[in-house]
C-alpha cells in the first residue's frame, strides 16, 4: 500500500504561515584566513514548504543538504538571501521553542540513559519551571514514539547506532513543537523500523508538524510529500514524487533524479499531472495500529494532560489543529524563483526593531541551568578516573610533598600553602577542556545550540558542577594537609578554602575557553603546559618574587596563578583576612569572570 500523502489531503488555508520559505538563499563556507578557498556550497536556491507535510531534501552526499538545514535551524554562518521559518527569519531565537533538529550523528550523551538525556532535553524545551512529573512524562512520550520505552534505563553508549539514532530523534521530536528539521534519521535502521519511522513521521504530519528529512536514498523519497532535489548546491527540482515520475518519464525515482542530472538521458517528457490520487491510486490509509509510533499529539494519551495553559511545564504544545476542510489554496507546483543580487537573510520581511522576539538572547535561566548542572554532575558521577583525579591525586601528591620536606618543615610549609590553589586550578583546568570538547566535537554542543538554552545557562551549569566538585576537592585536600600533614596554618580555615574553590573556578573558566582551540582531547592536554606551567614556574612557589629577574618578576605579576599563591600564602602567615588577601581574591575573581565571558564568546550559534 503507498504511503498516505498530506498532499492528497484537504488543502490548508493559504492564509496559514509558510514552514520553510527560501528566496535565492547562498551559503558559502570557508575563508581564506582559514586555509579554505572560501567557495559557495549552496547556490541560489528557492523553494517552500507548506505546513502538515513531510518533505524530503534528496540529493547526494556532499551536495548541500546538511548546510542548508543547518541555515534553516539558525546555525549557519555565510548565508545570504531570504529564509524565513515559519514566518521569522530563520536566526531568531524565539524559533528554538519551535523547531526540532536532529544531526546527522546521534548527538546525544553516550555516559547518560536514554531516560536521563530525554529529561534533559524535555527540560530544555518546557517553558517556565517544569515539574519534575512533566519532565519524567515528557521523556517517556517521546521514548514511546521511536519505541524506545524498554530501553529507558540503558546508557546510550551500549545502545547499536540504530537505537542511538532513535534516541536523537526522540530529543529532536521533544523540541520540535511545530518543524521537525531531521538530517538522515534513518541511517542504520533496519528495513521494519525505517517502515515505522516513516508511518510515524506522517501521523505527525496529519496532526500539523511540517517535517523536512533529508536523505541519499530515493528508495525513501517515494514516502515524502513533497521533494527537493539538490545537486552540487543547486535546486534541480521541487515536485511532488508522482509530478517527477511524469515530468521526466522514468519508471522510477532513481532514473528520474539521473535524467535531471545527466544530460547524456532521454530528455524529460513535460507532461502535465493533474491532481489527484498518489501515481499507485491508493487512497490515503489509515495509520498502522502496529507500527509503534506516537505522534504526540494532544489526546493520545487520556492520562496525559498537554494543555500549556493546565500543565505550562510540560515542555509539550498541541500541534495546530487541521484547518477546515473546505478552505482553500492549493499548493503551488513550484516555487517562484527570484532573481537579483543575494540579500542578507530575511531582508525583505524583517520584523520591526521593537518585535521582542527578534535576536533577543534569553536571560539566565535557572531550570535550564540548573537542569545542566545536574546532567554534568550525572557524568561527573559515571566516571570513576575524574573522580579519582580530583578527590585522589591532590592528597596524594601533598603526601609526597611532605615526605620531600621531612627534613625541612618551614619549606613545605612555604609551598603547601599554594598548592592548595595549585592543584584545583589544574586539575579543574584538565577536567573542563575535555568536557567542553567532547560536548563541541561529539555534537551535542550544536544541538543545545539549537534549542532555547542560554550561553550564560550552559557555561553556568557547567561552572556549578565543577564548582561543586571543587567544594570536595578543597575540603579533602585541606582536611588532608592541616589535620593529617600538620600543615601551619595562621589565618581562618574557611578562607583558605573559599580561596582554593575560588581558584577551581577558574581553572574551570579557563579550560572552557582553551577547548575552543583544540580539536582533539590529545590537543586538549596539550595546552596545559604552555597555559599552566608557566604560571606555575613563576607564582612564587619554587623561587620567591623577590629572588627572581625583575622582567620575569613583573611578568609574574600578570598572571593569576600568582595572585592564588600569594593569598594561600598570607592565610597561611598571617592571621586574620589581610586587605592584600582580599585583593588577590578579587583579582582571581576577575580573572574568572573575563575567561568565562571570552568562553561564551567561543560559543557561537552560528558555525561555518
């Protein structure tokens, strides 16, 4: 039986909004600065997409479709020309509360389970403060529809890659209120699931989500609406899969894409198709009771109230209701091409400079913060090794240190003081590096890109996490130096910890923004030498200030280590909070804030 098409059903009302317009939209990637030869990838092209259809973007790897739905979810960078999103311009943060991306790789947190990353996500996307019953009923709607419930409580990483993919549309399918934009999602499925994926896909469509799937395999372009075929950057066709099979006489999609394509083919036969049933005539079935999947729709489930104005934490809306039947406007066979020179995106219709909705960056939010706090601290909770760096090694090496000084007290008294910022900072520096850049290279760091957290909640949800894993650390080490090593100690025991989480902080600030420039965790370790032992080897532990040359002594002086180790350093001299102790920590304190600004800098939504 031919798959039902929301193109044989009643006509929308051409009064609704577009999904997807596009008007001569070019993107080029690459710059000469960066080694590339800065060339266009995408050429010019025009089309829409009508609400309530599953279009297909078709076409071989390498031609363009991953830039182009990385333009239309916001994220892409060097795009000229008009492309609106569901009536704004494709950049706009208010679009992330409405639009649903799935990458091609399975962008999700291997170290987490499928439940914990669908909460995550769910926590995301609600709107206001989510009770903890409307995320874990969130997660659980959205693991039914990839039928992924029995595998709620297995970590991702031990999942196969089909299952991994389910799991990433599942977080797209939670984020996408009213566009599902779904790069290859059925890549490694077996023929019976990509069946249900595909069932699926149009009962949403029926209940008015606008899917636009991409894909390499005509074999799947048969089950689409509407399609979109590109070619080396370029729109070769826009019609429906029956309209294509007629305009260029082949027998099948394959041959129809190679006839556009070669020009060594029988010319295409322009015939005309006129409306109606599917090329097969099969009228428009009813949905497969067994294929598994939810379309998530308002009242599916009577146990599960998606009202927003009864239940504003869901995470979920209603999608809209299908129009009436007897409105009209018939989609158009093709989209008007549009000439002239390219326009910066959304030109032509930009909203007014008052539309609150118009690049507004959202302020700190603290259910999203919170709610990547505690996905860190799950991770942090999963890895035995960090745990061991953190809350092991430092004690361990204040042992060691002790038994170099045995017979030198005063020395070790001298150093230990210091170490006790030394060793958060570089541990916390170490950890959070390679943190951010396995969220940046694994993939994970573009999809939160594309859903309404925050810069600020991302980066502070992260800083809270490791701050608290320093509480730790500076309680165990501290607790280890002065009661088991007899570490001197003449000022308050609670400053002297305040300034050791202090310098944890922002060794965490600082390997969020070193990640930016590493591309590898090899490369990640990397700069811990040229960033840290310089610090070190001038902070005033091995040589005192006073002793050293007066260029690298004002050197020393600009650098926040040194600040860390002279605070320690007075605690541990001199009782009571000095007025110097106070200024190192606020220079510490500064030093901190202007790393994790730069480090929000470096996460840019918009990529090359």
């Amino acid at each position: 039986m031919a798959e039902p098409r929301t193109s044989d059903r009643p006509a929308r009302n051409a009064g609704v909004a577009l999904a997807v317009k596009a008007t001569d939209v070019r993107i080029r990637r690459g710059t000469v600065w960066a080694g590339r030869d800065g060339r266009e990838i995408v050429h010019g092209v025009s089309f829409e997409v009508q609400p309530g259809t599953v279009t297909g973007l078709i076409g071989p790897s390498g031609c363009g479709k991953t830039t182009l739905m990385r333009a239309i979810v916001g994220i892409q960078r060097g795009v000229s020309g008009e492309l609106l999103v569901l009536g704004q311009e494709a950049c706009e943060m208010k679009l992330h509360q409405k639009v649903g991306y799935a990458t091609q790789a399975a962008s999700v947190y291997d170290d987490l389970t499928v439940e914990e990353n669908l909460r995550y996500f769910t926590a995301l996307a609600a709107e206001g403060t989510p009770s903890p019953a409307n995320i874990i009923r969130g997660a659980e709607r959205a693991a039914a529809a990839v039928s992924l419930s029995p595998e709620l409580r297995t970590k991702v990483g031990r999942l196969s890659g089909g299952q991994r993919g389910r799991v990433s549309l599942a977080a797209a399918v939670i984020g996408g209120r009213e566009l599902l934009v779904l790069d290859e999602p059925t890549v490694g499925l077996d023929p019976v699931l990509r069946r249900e994926l595909w069932d699926g896909f149009h009962q949403m469509a029926r209940r008015g989500l606008t899917l636009l799937v991409s894909s390499h395999v005509m074999d799947e372009a048969s089950r689409c609406d509407r399609l979109l075929l590109l070619h080396e950057g370029r729109l070769i066709a826009d019609e429906t899969p029956a309209n294509l099979l007629a305009l260029t006489g082949a027998r099948d999609l394959d041959r129809a894409f190679l006839r556009l394509v070669d020009p060594r083919s029988t010319p295409p036969r322009l015939v005309p198709v006129p409306p109606g049933p599917d090329a097969h005539g099969d009228p428009d079935p009813s949905p497969d009771p067994a294929s598994g999947m939810d379309p998530l729709g308002p009242g599916d489930d009577p146990d599960v109230d998606c009202d927003p104005a009864s239940d504003p934490g869901s995470g979920f809306e209603p999608y809209p209701p299908d129009p009436d039947p007897g409105s009209g406007g018939a989609r158009p066979a093709r989209a008007a091409r549009a000439g002239g020179a390219a326009r910066a995106v959304g030109s032509a219709d930009r909203p007014s400079a008052q539309d609150p909705g118009r690049r507004r960056r959202f302020p700190l939010n603290l259910p999203r913060t919170t709610a990547t706090a505690l996905r860190v601290v799950r991770q942090i909770r999963r890895d035995p090794r960090t745990i061991a760096l953190v809350l092991a090694l430092p004690p361990a090496l204040l042992v060691l240190l002790q038994a170099i000084f045995t017979n030198n007290p005063t020395a070790f008294d001298r150093a230990g003081a210091g170490l006790l910022g030394v060793f958060p900072l570089m541990t916390m520096f170490f950890l959070t590096s390679v943190a951010m850049l396995r969220e940046r290279r694994s993939g994970t760091l573009e999809r939160l890109l594309t859903t309404p957290i925050g810069r600020g909640d991302l980066l502070t949800g992260y800083g809270v996490a490791f701050g608290l894993l320093a509480v730790a650390q500076a309680a165990i080490t501290t607790t280890t130096a002065v009661a088991l090593l007899n570490l001197r100690i003449a000022g308050p025991l609670p400053m002297l910890a305040v300034l050791a989480v202090l310098a944890a902080l922002f060794g965490t600030a600082l390997g969020l923004l070193t990640s930016a420039f590493a591309n590898s965790e090899f490369q990640a370790v990397q700069f811990l030498p040229p960033v840290l032992l310089p610090q070190f080897l001038l902070a005033g532990i091995l040589v005192p200030h006073d002793q050293m040359n007066p260029v690298l002594e004002t050197v020393s002086m600009l650098l926040p280590m040194t600040y860390v180790v002279d605070a320690l350093s007075r605690i541990s001299t001199t009782p009571g909070v000095s007025m110097p102790v106070v200024r190192d920590a606020l220079v510490v304190a500064g030093c901190t804030v202007i790393a994790l600004a730069l480090a929000a800098g470096t996460l840019r939504r918009q990529g090359p």
